[in-house]
C-alpha cells in the first residue's frame, strides 16, 4: 500500500477491506455455533463490509468499462 500509483493503492485497501470483511464473516459464523447466538452480529457486520467492498469494486469495474463520452 506504498506504492506510487494510486489506483493500485486503493485496490489494496478494498482487498485489505474485504478480507477483514470475510474473517468477521466467518468468525461470527463460528462463534455463532459454538458459542451462543449473540455472535450472529459480528458476521452480519462481515457481510455488509463485503457486500460494501463489492459494490465498490463493481461500480469501479462498469465505469473502467464505459466508454468516454465527450
């Protein structure tokens, strides 16, 4: 995440983002099932950081490419 290029930069961040997202997910999910149902809001948590992360990456994706209009 040091690099000179931004774009790259930012994709870092997103997947730095999105694994965070998947080990809340999963955790939650484990702890939901060993421990007690409590849990269950750590992974929906993990699911909307995902979900936010993909939505982000999407749009990045469909505007990369659209065609420039002038």
């Amino acid at each position: 995440m040091n690099g000179d290029d931004p774009a790259a930069r930012s994709e870092a961040r997103l997947d730095l983002l999105e694994t965070v997202g998947s080990l809340l997910l999963f955790g939650g999910l484990v702890l939901f099932l060993w421990v007690a149902e409590s849990w269950v809001w750590i992974s929906l948590a993990g699911f909307a950081l995902m979900g936010a992360v993909y939505a982000v990456k999407g749009v990045r994706l469909l505007r990369a490419r659209l065609p420039v209009r002038r």
